[in-house]
C-alpha cells in the first residue's frame, strides 16, 4: 500500500512545481520562478512553426528575459498539466501551453534531486494547424 501512496504524493509535489514555478514563471516572465524548477544542465529541443528548436538553458532563459511576458502583453495564457508519470525518482509530465500564437505540447523529464523535483529536459512541439 505504501507504495502507491508515493508515487501519488511525489505526483502531487510534481504537479504543484508545475502550477507555481513553471507555469507561473513562464505566464509571468519570472526567472526566479523559472530557475527553482530547471535543473542548471537541462536542454530545449523540439518544433516550433515546423522548425527545429534547440536551446540550452541560458538560451531559453535570456529569450523570456527579453519578451514581453504573457501576463504584461493582455493575450491570453493557459496551462494544463495532461498527465505525471512518476517510477522511482524519475517523472515524466505532459503539459500543454498556449500563449501569443502557440500552442504547446510539452514533455518535460523530471530528476528529483536532493528531494526536489527538477526539470532536466524539455521536448516541445507547436501543434498549432
């Protein structure tokens, strides 16, 4: 029984890191948010508009840095967490973004290190039609 309470309550700590750093950190253009949540080797890559995308980081983190934020721009903003699969101290979640003329579909793999779950890599796709 013990067992199924922890991955429920590590899916819970996941879910919330989602909700108060990630996605409020992006909404808001919060780095501090941002960086309790990444890991500092933590990689970006997928599609966006049909293009490839790859990022480190400190790319990633200077492009919110130096855009207006969704929350200062007016334009609507959500975040859904989809799903959190948690084995061990390994987690992968399924987020879904939109904002500006996107549409994200997002996998994010979590580490938990030091018993804090970090992100570790991001794969995105614009899945906008």
């Amino acid at each position: 029984m013990q067992t199924q309470q922890m991955p429920q309550t590590d899916s819970a700590a996941i879910a919330y890191v989602l909700k108060e750093h990630y996605l409020k950190g992006i909404y808001e253009g919060d780095l501090n948010k941002l960086l309790q949540v990444y890991h500092s080797g933590t990689l970006l890559f997928g599609d966006v508009k049909g293009r490839p995308y790859a990022k480190t980081l400190a790319v990633y983190l200077d492009g919110v840095q130096h855009r207006q934020s969704p929350r200062d721009s007016g334009k609507p903003f959500n975040g859904e967490i989809l799903n959190i699969k948690v084995v061990n101290s390994i987690a992968m979640a399924e987020v879904a973004v939109q904002m500006y003329e996107f549409n994200y579909h997002e996998f994010l793999s979590f580490h938990k290190i030091d018993s804090r779950w970090l992100i570790v890599n991001k794969l995105i796709s614009d899945v906008n039609k």
